[in-house]
C-alpha cells in the first residue's frame, strides 16, 4: 500500500504541474483576447484575486 500511495502522491503533484503550466498559458493568451482578470476567473474557476496575483508574478 505504500508505495501505490506514493505513486498516487507522484501523480497528483504532476497533475498540479500541470494545471499550473496549463493557467500560466491561458493568462499569458488572454492579454491577446482582451479578458478581464474577473473574465478569467470564470473561465479558470479560481479567484480574481489569484488571477492577480499570477499575473503579478508571470515572467514578461
């Protein structure tokens, strides 16, 4: 059972990998679809606030 739980921790880590490279593509494409930070909130079901401060924080 250990190691399954392990390989499901691996997993999910890559999972969240993942979504986080997957977010930081749609805000890097939104500037181009003119999306408000509340529009892509929506679209992503995370808050504005988070959408802020990904955006604060994404390289240029």
């Amino acid at each position: 059972m250990g190691q399954r739980s392990a390989a499901n921790r691996q997993a999910a880590r890559r999972t969240d990998e993942r979504a986080h490279q997957l977010t930081l593509q749609v805000l890097a494409a939104a500037g181009q679809a003119r999306l408000s930070g509340r529009d892509l909130a929506v679209l992503l079901a995370i808050s504005h606030q988070r959408i802020h401060q990904l955006q604060r924080k994404r390289p240029e």
